[in-house]
C-alpha cells in the first residue's frame, strides 16, 4: 500500500474545511469515479459519496507516484456528477 502524503494545502484544506482524515483516505484507496485533472498533467481526481456528511461527494485531487500518493487539496464538489 502506498504512502499518503498531504502538501501543505491539502492540510490546510482539512482544517479549514474540517474534513476527516479517513474520509480522505477512503476515496483514494475506493473511489466511487477518477477522472484526469484536464489542466494538469499526471494530476488526478478521485470522487467518494460520504454518507456521514449527509451525501455530499468529496473531491480529491492527487498526485500518484511509484511509492506515494500525494494529495493536493480535498473539498465537497457541489457540482461533481459520475461520468
């Protein structure tokens, strides 16, 4: 299993925002839908449904390498719709 790694944003983020942790780490590792970033080159988005948080869809964008997984920022898309 790869290593997580939160940038300094993607901490910030969770802060702010107060997203859980596991929340986080539930939709990289099962994500509901991925899509390619269309601006950014090797960057990802992962989508998770969190049914704690009343169903709203967590995005979260990553960087995915050889061993790790670095997370770039995470927020509930208001507007994300699977594919």
């Amino acid at each position: 299993m790869k290593r997580l790694e939160f940038s300094w944003h993607a901490l910030e983020a969770l802060r702010e925002r107060e997203l859980n942790v596991m929340w986080i780490e539930r939709a990289i590792r099962e994500p509901e839908w991925t899509i390619p970033d269309p601006r950014r080159k090797g960057v990802e988005r992962r989508f998770l449904r969190i049914p704690e948080h009343g169903k709203r869809i967590l995005r979260v964008v990553v960087v995915e390498s050889l061993h790790e997984i670095r997370i770039l920022t995470a927020f509930f898309d208001r507007r994300a719709r699977r594919p």
